[in-house]
C-alpha cells in the first residue's frame, strides 16, 4: 500500500479523502460491515464502488481503482478487514506487530487471552486489552488492536478474534476455509 501511495499522486490524495469520511474509528469499522454486501469478511472491486455510491461518496472511477489498488495488499482481488483497517490506520500495522512483539512469548494464544480477559467472561473489553497492554502502547496504537482484533464489531474480542491478532496467518487460512463452504 506504501508504494502504491509513493507512485501515485492520485492514490494518495483519494485515500486521504477516503480517510477523511470517517469521525472515528467506530464510524470506520461500521463502513466496512456496510460496504461488504454479502457480507463474507472481505470487500470486492465492485463493492467498494457501490459502498462508496450508497454512502454518498463523490469518488471517480479511477480514485476509487486506486484505494482499491492501495488497500488490496495481497493483491487477492479482495480487501479483507485488516487491510481496510491497515488503509485506514496507517500505523495499525505497527501497532499489531508490536503487540505481537510484547505478548507472543505467551505459551499459546488461550493462555494469553486469558492474560487480558480479567473478568472471565470469554471476552475481551477495550478497557481490558488497554489494562492489559499496559503504558507502553498509545491510546492510537490501543484503538488500533483493538479495531482490527473485533473483526465482528461487536464491542469485545472473542477468543477466535484474539487468535487472529496473535496468529498472522490464522485469518487468512480461516477465510480460504469458509468461503469454501458457502451455507451450513
């Protein structure tokens, strides 16, 4: 997404403008639910541009190819959460592989959830994983996590969300899984 943004001037005035539509980052992740129309986790081409009509979004054909471009990382043809949260939070990259950094000496992924669970209700607030992270992470860096671990948007982390964070290839191995199975 960086040299995307290096090479192309239009890329990166569009993704600005892009970033601009939001007030926070609850507004973020509510526009990503709302422009995956089918609702598989991820964001085609196509639903990137009729998200951004219904939302009212006055993007050109080619600024919108060049967020598209921008965002799609792995260039799989598809935006999926991470990647719209990496576009939308330049530094939630870091943020996660600093986190990854302080708390992957856990012993397994359960053992660190547990770590920041410390109510015990099988979730993790925002206020637990802040508590948990401790004064060494910023409040963006927090939020960060915190927005690319609730993939769901409920409010809390789930511990399959927690393992994703913590297992790089966790999310991308259990999206090829379910998208091969399109109904119970």
């Amino acid at each position: 997404d960086e040299f995307v943004l290096i090479m192309s001037p239009l890329a990166k005035n569009a993704v600005n403008r892009f970033r601009n539509c939001f007030k926070d980052i609850h507004g973020l992740i509510s526009a990503f639910a709302q422009i995956d129309a089918n609702g598989d986790g991820s964001i085609s081409q196509q639903e990137l541009a009729s998200g951004m009509r219904n939302m009212r979004m006055s993007f050109s054909n080619e600024e919108t190819n060049a967020i598209f471009a921008a965002a799609d990382v792995n260039q799989d043809g598809e935006i999926a959460y991470s990647e719209f949260v990496s576009l939308m939070i330049p530094t939630a990259g870091n943020a996660l592989a600093k986190f990854r950094k302080s708390f992957g000496t856990a012993v397994n992924a359960k053992s660190a959830f547990s770590k920041f669970d410390t109510d015990g209700d099988a979730e993790i607030t925002f206020n637990e994983l802040r508590n948990g992270m401790g004064s060494n992470f910023s409040d963006n860096e927090v939020r960060s996590v915190f927005a690319l671990g609730d993939t769901d948007q409920d409010g809390s982390i789930s511990f399959l969300e927690f393992a994703k964070l913590m297992i790089p290839s966790a999310n991308d191995v259990l999206s090829k899984f379910w998208k091969t199975f399109r109904d119970i």
